[in-house]
C-alpha cells in the first residue's frame, strides 16, 4: 500500500496538537505582527485634541503612538499594534486573559491605563516567538494538552512566563500560586499545571 492510499488516521491528540500550535503561536503571523517586528512604530501627528504621546517598548520594539489618557494598555495592543494574540475576556481585571508582560511581571492589559506603560518593556505572547520557533512553555502546552478551547491560553502563558522568570525551578505549589490569577473557563487546570512544570524542566535542562 503507497502513502496515498494509506487511510488518515486522527486522533484526539494529533487533533489537539495541531489546533494548539495554532493556538500559540499563530499569533505572529498576523500583518500587524510582522509590521512590528520589521519597524519602529511611530505615529507623526501633533499631540492635541486630549491625546498624549506614549513611546513604550513591545516585544523589543519602540513604539511611540498617541492615546487618550482612558485608553487602556490592551486597547492599544489590539486596536493600534494589531497585536491580537492577547486576549480580552472579562475586561474587569478579573480572569487573566489579557496577561501581558510590564518589565517581566505579569499584569492584566485591560486594567491598566496605557500611559502608566510609558517607557516600560511590554512582552505578548507574539514576542516569546523565536522567528517561527515557539518558546519552551508554548511547546510545552501543545505537548501537554495544556489547552481546551485555547482562549485563555496565551494569557496563562505569560503567566508562566512572568512565574518562570523570577523562579526558574517551581514547586507544584508555587505553580499553582503563580498562575492563580488565570482562570480557565473549560478548567483545564491539570493540564496547564502539568505544561509549566514541563516547560521549567525543559528550560533547566
Ligand atoms: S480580560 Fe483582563 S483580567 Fe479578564
Ligand atoms: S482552555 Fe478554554 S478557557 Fe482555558
């Protein structure tokens, strides 16, 4: 029997792998992404009409756009940077989702205002990409099943990457407190602890 006339076989988990990568690291191809990668976003017009010039750094690159002072740190990730891989779920500062990276601490982009980022070093989940190549925790997630529905994957992820960052060998427990902010709507919780401690063990060794 040649290749082609072989039947396909699926599996839930062949399944679950390609949606993951898709999941976590899909993100990065995107316009926007690649737009960011490749410049320094600058927007010319004068400041005026209630908007303020905010020059931030976001996964490595400056950025410097004007906002309204209500503007929220999301809004411009999404909405301005067309960075879409974080997500906004509750929007209350209340699940998550929205994680993002201020100078290597996890915080919630729906509930901090744009401008108090100014001159930080903001990480999404598309700056944890290595060209194509996915980071060791988005690996791990794919690996381990980390994800059901995957929408509140790439928030837990930057959790995992602020927790990893300040404590690169956690305990279960401190697993389990570091990523206590993210609440996951199908409680794949298992799997998610599972995936950190995998990811940390990866990266040790
Ligand atoms: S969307 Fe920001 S905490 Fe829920
Ligand atoms: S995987 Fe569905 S909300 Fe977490």
């Amino acid at each position: 029997m040649n290749d082609k006339s072989k039947p396909k076989t699926f599996s839930r988990r062949n399944f679950l792998k390609g949606i993951g990568s898709g999941v976590v690291g899909s993100y990065m191809v995107v316009p926007g992404l690649s737009n960011i990668s490749k410049k320094i976003i600058e927007e010319t017009e004068n400041e005026g009409n209630g908007k303020e010039r905010l020059a931030l750094k976001v996964n490595g690159k400056k950025v410097s756009v004007l906002v309204e002072p209500r503007t929220t740190l999301i809004e411009v990730l999404r909405d301005r940077l067309k960075l879409t891989g974080t997500k906004l779920v509750c929007n209350q500062g209340e699940c998550g989702g929205c994680t993002v990276l201020l100078d290597g601490k996890a915080v919630y982009s729906c509930h901090l205002l744009a401008l108090d980022a100014a001159g930080k070093e903001v990480t999404t989940i598309e700056g944890l990409l290595t060209g194509e190549k996915l980071h060791p925790i988005q690996e791990a997630f794919v690996e381990h099943d980390g994800l059901q529905c995957g929408f509140c994957t790439p928030g837990q992820i930057m959790a995992a990457q602020a927790l990893l960052l300040k404590n690169s060998k956690p305990t279960r427990e401190e697993v389990l407190d570091g990523m206590s902010g993210n609440i996951c709507r199908c409680a794949a919780y298992p799997n998610i602890i599972k995936s950190v401690i995998a990811a940390a063990e990866n990266i040790n060794s």
